[in-house]
C-alpha cells in the first residue's frame, strides 16, 4: 500500500497493522517535574516500544505492504542500530530475510540485538564508506528490497502511529496538548507524528530536536530549503546524526513544524539524568534531546501543557553509567544552573 502523500488514512492503517504488536506506549507525567519546570509535561516513552524504540512502528509497516509475492528475497536496510533492529523484528515476525548494514562503531547493544532477530549483520566504517551503496550492492546481487530509514511513504505513515496515538490519548484524558516536542534525525518520525497531529489536533504545535553539529533540520527549517552540514561532528545523539532531512519528509516539516532548538551533548546527558531519576526510565541521548530541549527553551513553554516524545532506550550499560555520572545534579540541571565544559 503506497501513495504519492503521507495522509492520515495511511497512518490509521499503519496503526491497525500494528495491532497487537506494537506496544500502545503510555503518556507519563511527574508531578515533581511539572513543579521544577513550571508546566504540564507528559512523555511519550517509546524506549518502551518493541526493540527499545519507535523505528519499529514503521519498519513492520513497510514490510506488510510488501506483496507476499515479492518477500521472497528478503528486505536490506542500513542503520546505526535502531532502524536495524526494528526491520530486523519486522522481518522476523513475518518470515523474512533481513540483512542490515551497520556501522563497526555502533553500540554494541544494537548490534547485539539486531543479530539476536536473526538479522545478517554487514559492518562498515562511518567516515570512510558508503552504507546506502553498500546496501543498493547487496539489494542488486539479491534481489532484496531496500527499507530505507526515514524517507519513505510507508515508514513515515508507520512512525507517525506515535502521533496518532497520541491524540488518542490526549483526548481520552481530555487533555489540552499546547506543544509536541520529538527528536530529529531524517525527519521520518517527526514527519509522521506532525502529519497526525495536524490531523487531529490543529491547533498544536510541533517543534524538533537535534544535536549541535548535526541540526540540519533546524537550519533547513530557518532557511526554507533543505541545507547539508559537513558530518563528523562528535555527538553521543548516534541515533540522530543525519548530515541533511530527507526530500519527502523536509516537505511535510516544512508545513508542519514550527521550528526546532539545538542541544549540547552535556544537555542530553542531563536530560538522561533526570528522566532516570524521576521517571525510572532508560533513555538513549537521541532519545532524550526534545527533552533536553524543553529544559533549555523552559521559559519559552512556561504555563503550557507539553507531550515530550522520547525516541529509544537503545544505550550500552557503560556508556548510560558514564553519563549518570558526568551529568549535573537534578536541580542545576532542570534549572540551568549547570556545569556545562
């Protein structure tokens, strides 16, 4: 099932797709948070969705609306790791062949466990290798299908199931929702999210977040146009270093979002801190950079009611323990009062 746009039909069916096998993530809200940062904040925790984030939302939509004819082959994708696993569960639940391109330096979590689906796993180096050639000369010589990891029809509609859920949600509590804010790399989830949004909740507005040195969606939001910036800037946001917004999904931004914050390393490993210390949650630093952005932009969203999307919980137990340790304390880091090098 594949149109020229991303509509809110094709969301809805993405969500009856995923019946049963996607987890329905909850809305969670802390009371002491609220306080701190003098708001209404609930989190959309999809570190709690099946392989640890949201990418599986749209990997297994993509994947079904494979004619059965045409699975045969198998699907190949490339990702730092979340992508990964989720097509590789994807696959796995519907009896295909998955073969992933994975960067060597990827955490070794995600390796791990994108192999533990039963996933062929093909290592490449970050800065000196093509993954998307590799994977067209693997989907050549096999006859595979290539699952890209966020400008797609069906991985966009897939993903912004996490907006239509939203919605939901919201309404059922009859809560106001003022602002939406979700992480960014290619723009498939926010593009997503924004689309069933706007559907359904038009007067919300949607904002982005990405890591300083790779927030091309940001600048290309400011500039109207989509803008490249030169990789190799260090970040531990590994989730979310894309070099340029996809062509489909900086379309619907463009529409949708109204703007995006860039956030310091030092920022999301605060932001960790504290979803660890008062939500009890696991959240990888891509995953935690709309929060870490809500933290920064806080005067801006005072007095209002925010859904903060936190992406995957996808994080090496050394590398969690490292930022606990090097993050400010739970006052200084909810007030800005930090120890930022």
């Amino acid at each position: 099932m594949n149109t020229e746009n991303v509509t809110i039909d094709l969301i809805e069916d993405a969500a009856e797709r995923l019946t049963g096998l996607a987890v329905r993530t909850p809305l969670l809200e802390s009371a002491q948070l609220n306080e701190a940062l003098g708001m209404r904040l609930f989190f959309k925790p999809e570190c709690l969705q099946r392989t640890g984030s949201f990418k599986f939302r749209g990997a297994y939509t993509k994947l079904s609306r494979i004619a059965p004819d045409k699975r045969k082959c198998g699907v190949v994708a490339y990702s730092s790791g979340n992508h990964a696993q989720g097509v590789a569960a994807a696959a796995q639940q519907l009896g295909m062949h998955a073969t992933i391109v994975m960067p060597s330096d990827a955490p070794r979590i995600k390796i791990d466990n994108t192999r533990g689906y039963g996933a062929d796993i093909v290592l490449y180096e970050r800065h000196s290798e093509d993954r998307q050639a590799i994977a067209e000369e693997i989907a050549g010589r096999n006859g595979s299908i290539i699952v890209p990891p966020f400008d797609d029809i069906d991985i966009i509609s897939g993903q912004g199931t996490v907006g239509l859920e939203i919605a939901r949600q919201a309404d059922y509590a009859n809560i106001g929702v003022d602002e939406v804010l979700c992480p960014v790399g290619g723009g498939g989830l926010l593009s997503g999210v924004a689309t069933a949004l706007k559907s359904k909740l038009p007067m919300t507005r949607i904002w982005c977040a990405e890591p300083a040195g790779y927030d091309d969606v940001v600048r290309s939001l400011a500039a109207g146009s989509r803008i490249a910036i030169e990789p190799g800037a260090a970040s531990i946001c590994d989730a979310i270093v894309t070099p340029q917004p996809g062509s489909i999904t900086f379309e619907i931004m463009k529409r949708l979002v109204s703007g995006g914050f860039a956030v310091s390393d030092h920022a999301v490993m605060n932001a960790v801190a504290a979803l660890f210390d008062r939500l009890k949650l696991v959240v990888e630093p891509g995953g935690a950079a709309a929060f870490a952005a809500l933290v920064q932009q806080r005067e801006r969203f005072a007095g209002k009611t925010i859904v903060v999307v936190l992406s995957g919980g996808n994080v090496d137990r050394a590398a969690f323990s490292t930022y606990l340790d090097r993050a400010d304390d739970l006052e200084g880091a909810l007030t800005g009062q930090t120890q930022e090098p």
